[in-house]
C-alpha cells in the first residue's frame, strides 16, 4: 500500500524547505513589531490614514478612487476593479506614523493602477491563475499520490514555479508602491525627517515578508524538482 508519510513527509528534501521558513518567520514578526512601534508614534500634523491617501490621490488626479475602512488587522489593500482603496481601522482612523505609511503605499498601487504600471497590469492579469492552482495544489498532492498518478510531482513542481513567477513579478509592483509612497508623502509634507525615517522602516519591513515568500516559493520549485527526478 502507498505510504504517504515515508514518501512524502519523512524525506530529506524537506530540510530545504527549513531556511525559508526561518526567514519568512522572522520577517513576519519584523514586520508585526515595526507596526506595533509605529502605530503607537502618532504625527504631529496630526494627518490621519484617510486623509494622507486622499490627499495623495488627489494630488494624482485620482479623486474618483473610493476610500474605505474595512475589517481585520492589516487586512489593507487596493482593489484596482473597484477602484477601492480599503484601509483596516486602525489605518484609516488613525494618525500614527504606520498608518500614514500605510496609507500612503496603497495609494501607492492606485498610482500604479492609474499610470499603467506594467508589473501590476502583469499581477492582476495572472494573480487568478495563480490563486486557483495554488488552491488546488495540496489536494492535487494529496490525491494524485495516494492513487498513484505518475505526473502528480511534476504537476506540483509546475504549481509551485507558477506561484514562483507570481512571487517575483510581485516585488518590483510592492517595492515601487513603497518609493511612490515615501515619494508623495515628501512632497505632500505631510511628516517630518524623523516620522518620514520611521514610515520608510515600516515599509521596508512590510516588503521583507514579499522578499521570504519567493524564497519559500524558490524552495518548494526546487525541493519538488529533485523529487521529480527520482522517479
Ligand atoms: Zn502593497
């Protein structure tokens, strides 16, 4: 009989997998403590998170993109069909230094959106694909193991240089959303030396946790082609 265990998760390829997810913890929790320091800095302009992106917005002759609270933490975001940009509680209401940062690197994709940013056009034209293999990934696994389908490995080695390739086109669209950001909130002066310093620490530890998942990406492609090859 077919055991999963032994073939799967008992072999040693899965050590390759350990670095990646070192890096991407310790990104996660960088990222969870530059926010819970610069959410508790509030600016002295006194500007909120709303308020920033509006302003932002405007300044790019983008007055028609809606700005909305929505739920959860860090649950920030641009939706570029709505033409939404949605800013978790805390963001939206609040006048701190992550806030403003965070407002303004969504901002940040709805500048990408208006001007064409070709990176973004790329993510949202494949981000569905993606999104449904990468779905559907573990039960293919799962299934296509325990009923002996040959391909089953290769098929995975595929999803996971998909979700690769997702990765990598999506850190030029985060990295640039951050430097229009930091951008517009200099010539907006909207913060100081000081607060701008802090907002751009903020958001280079959001762009770590991008940096760790290609890496985890990277990984898998790799550990799964050399179990591809063994059979
Ligand atoms: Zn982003």
């Amino acid at each position: 009989m077919f055991n999963f265990a032994n073939y799967y998760y008992l072999d040693w390829t899965i050590l390759l997998i350990i670095p990646g997810i070192i890096v991407a913890m310790w990104a996660q929790s960088k990222v969870n403590r530059a926010y819970q320091t610069y959410s508790k800095i509030p600016v002295i302009s006194g500007i909120t998170g709303r308020e920033t992106a509006s302003r932002i917005l405007a300044a790019n002759g983008l007055s028609n993109v809606q700005i909305a609270p929505t739920g959860g933490r860090l649950s920030d975001n641009y939706n570029p069909r709505k033409k939404t940009l949605n800013l978790s509680e805390s963001n939206f209401s609040g006048s701190s230094v992550a806030a403003v940062a965070v407002a303004a690197h969504e901002s940040g994709h709805a500048i990408q959106h208006g001007k064409g940013y070709f990176p973004l056009n790329l993510r949202n034209l494949i981000a569905p694909v993606v999104s449904i293999a990468s779905y559907m990934l573990w039960p293919i696994l799962i299934l296509g193991l325990m009923m002996g389908f040959a391909d089953t490995i290769s098929i995975a080695v595929y999803i996971f240089l998909a979700i690769f390739v997702f990765q990598i086109i999506t850190l030029p669209v985060e990295f640039n959303a951050s430097s229009r950001a930091l951008a517009a909130l200099q010539s907006e002066n909207v913060l100081t030396d000081e607060e701008l310093y802090g907002a751009k620490k903020m958001l280079e530890a959001a762009a770590l946790t991008y940096v760790a998942a290609t890496l985890v990406s990277l990984l898998n492609v790799l550990r799964f082609s050399i179990l591809s090859r063994r059979r």
